[in-house]
C-alpha cells in the first residue's frame, strides 16, 4: 500500500499527525512496547519520514515527553495562587485533569516506568518530573509554614505524601476513564472535606 507522503501537507501538520499517533502509542502501550513501524503505519507514512523529523525512536519519544511535560508543569503552575491550602490542592487536581481531558495521554507518557533509565528520554521526564514535584514540595511547606511548622522532615514526609496522593487520584481516575473532568473535581471537593482539607 502506497504511504500518505508529504504532498500538500506542512512539515508542522505532518509533525503533528505523527505525534498524535506516537503520543497515543507510548501513552497506551508504554516505551517499551511501541516501535517506529507501528506509528508509520498508523500514521500511514513511511518510517523513513519519521526518522528524517525526530532523528530516532528515542527523538519521537522525547517529542512525546517534552508535549506532556510542558502541558502538566504549565497547568499545575498557574494553579499555584490560591493562599487556602485546600483550595490549592483542589486546584491543582483541577488543572491536572483539565491538561489530561484535552490529552488523555500525557500523565502515562510522563510518568512510563518502562523508559529506559540513562537514556536521554528518561532525564527528560525526570526534569519534568522533578519541576512537578518542586511546586507540590513548595505548596507543603506553605501549609507548614501556615501551621507554624518548620520541621524539614515534616516538609519532606508532606512533599511525598502530596505525591503520592495526586498519583493515586489521576491513576485512579484514568482506570474510570468515563468519569468527566468536572465531575472528578467534585468528587475530589468531597474527599477533601471529608478529610478536612489537610493536604
């Protein structure tokens, strides 16, 4: 069967179209599973094109790392204003699921335990990883410093415990991928005051 080729279409539409399919592969299937073949085939072009514009398959991954990351770690920052610390952290559940409602993907793409370590896919999601992590650290020690709590080992054991929370909650909500983002807004409002908005 003859490939698509470029006739007509942009090298930025093309790259797109190849992202598109590359970002759904890898957030479906993880790194170690997708191939350079599957996302030419699917993208109905040849794996020559997609080597000739992201290099290698670690490039079309890193293209991948670098959308999710830049979509998560914007999101989360401009959710970083409110001074309530319950407010915030719903907030922050809410840009997250509004980054994940428009790109399904990005937090499997971010966060694939199957990207090799050392490679350079792996330091990128790590940075962004890393950034992430940062401004959930930053809002644990504001609701610390607010409780007149300067322990650096309560700050750290707050950072990991936040993490680990906002893991589970999106983790939970892409295995009930029929639930809204709206509605996982509310239900996340619900928890926090059940639990008395302590994080």
């Amino acid at each position: 069967m003859a490939k698509a080729g470029t006739k007509g279409v942009s090298r930025a539409e093309r790259e797109e179209q190849i992202l598109g399919v590359a970002f759904e592969e890898f957030g479906l299937r993880g790194h170690a599973q997708v191939s350079v073949a599957e996302v030419a085939r699917r993208a109905d072009i040849s794996k020559p094109l997609i080597y000739s514009y992201f290099g290698s398959r670690d490039g079309l991954a890193s293209a991948c790392v670098r959308r999710a990351g830049d979509l998560l770690v914007a999101g989360v920052a401009a959710a970083r204003v409110d001074a309530d610390a319950g407010r915030r952290a719903l907030d922050t559940f809410a840009a997250i699921f509004a980054v994940l409602d428009d790109c399904r993907h990005a937090w499997s793409v971010l966060y694939d335990p199957t990207i090799p370590r050392g490679s350079d896919v792996h330091a990128l999601a790590r940075s962004y990883r890393a950034d992430l992590a940062a401004m959930g650290a930053e809002g644990a020690a504001d609701v610390l410093r607010r409780a007149g709590n300067a322990d650096p080992l309560d700050h750290d054991l707050l950072a990991r415990v936040w993490a680990q929370s906002v893991s589970a909650v999106v983790t939970w909500w892409l295995e009930h991928p029929d639930l809204a983002a709206d509605a996982m807004v509310a239900r996340c409002a619900r928890v926090l005051v059940a639990m008395g908005n302590p994080i």
